[in-house]
C-alpha cells in the first residue's frame, strides 16, 4: 500500500521476528487443522501460544518496543484464535455464538485501535483484562481442538464473559483516545 508507514516497522528487531514467525505459522495451523491432522495442528497451535509472551518478554527486554509490534502480536493472536475457532465452528465442534462474539469484538477492537492510531499516530497499548481475555480464550480454543470436554464449558464460560468484558474496555479506551482534543 503506498504512502504506508509504520513508525518504528523495524521487521529484523527480535520480538517482531517472533510475531512475523506466530503469524506465518496460522495458515499451516489451519491446513492442517482442515485436513484432519489434528495432532499437528495442536502442535503448531501451542508454540503460537507458548511464544506469544516472548515476543513482548523481548521487545521489554531489549528496549525494541515498535509500534509495527504492537500491531504485529495482536493481529497474530486474533487470527490462530479466531482461525481455529472458525474451522471448529464449520464443523459443529464450537458453538456459532461464541464464535460471533469473538469475532465481533476482535473486530471492534481492531477497528477501534485503527481509529486511536489515526488520530494520535500510535498504537494504544493493551490492557490487562484484554491480556486475561486472550489467556482464557488460547486455552478455551486449545481444550476445543483437542477435544478436552471436561474444560470446554468452563473455559467457554470464562472466555466469553472476558471477551464481552475486555471488549467493553478496549471499546472505552478507543472512544476515550479516538476523539478530538480540545485545546481551548
């Protein structure tokens, strides 16, 4: 896209590296996933979710803190998450509903930090209930694609009512940042 530009779109630092990794490994997830190769899937699927903290462990680490990082690890969780939830959805294995509430707040909170990013030319940082949304949620998807009945009410539970949750945040945060100053 011309005219694109991400201040500090550093692709070689570190933690970006991570995320550019998390991401370039959700189509295999779901090809796999489609194909019936569960198993592997799963694996693919849980280092996404083992290396999601390393990628933030080492832009704090190493002070490379980007706003192309802010972006990049987000959009890497929202889409293994949300890929896979969709798969099991196709196939009856997650419930339609909680998959549209997912999918609804991944929207609106990626649509909210468009907007925040517009009009202060960065990346709102996230929050901790949104960090304990995506915790339940990696683990709701989990005990879904494997299968682990045991967990899947409770975790469906919790995982919903923080997406409803985090969502409400992110949305007060974006409405907070995303409108005009007054400077009179």
């Amino acid at each position: 896209m011309p005219g694109l530009r991400i201040k500090g779109a550093d692709f070689r630092a570190a933690p970006n590296l991570v995320s550019l990794v998390r991401l370039a490994l959700v189509a295999p997830t779901l090809a796999l996933l489609v194909r019936g190769h569960r198993v592997a899937a799963l694996v693919l699927l849980g280092i996404m979710v083992a290396t999601d903290w390393l990628d933030g462990y080492l832009a704090r680490r190493t002070g490379r803190i980007t706003e192309l990082g802010k972006i990049l690890d987000p959009v890497a969780d929202k889409l293994a998450i949300d890929g896979v939830l969709l798969v099991l959805a196709c196939r009856g294995e997650f419930p339609v509903w909680a998959l549209a509430v997912v999918l609804a707040r991944d929207a609106l909170i990626l649509a909210g930090a468009a907007h925040v990013a517009r009009r202060r030319l960065a990346v709102p940082a996230s929050v901790r209930v949104g960090k304990a949304a995506l915790v339940v949620m990696a683990a709701m998807t989990i005990s879904f694609a494997a299968d682990i009945r045991p967990l899947e009410a409770p975790l469906l539970i919790a995982g919903m009512a923080l997406a409803v949750v985090s969502g409400v945040a992110y949305g007060r945060i974006a409405f907070r940042l995303g409108r005009p100053s007054s400077s009179s």
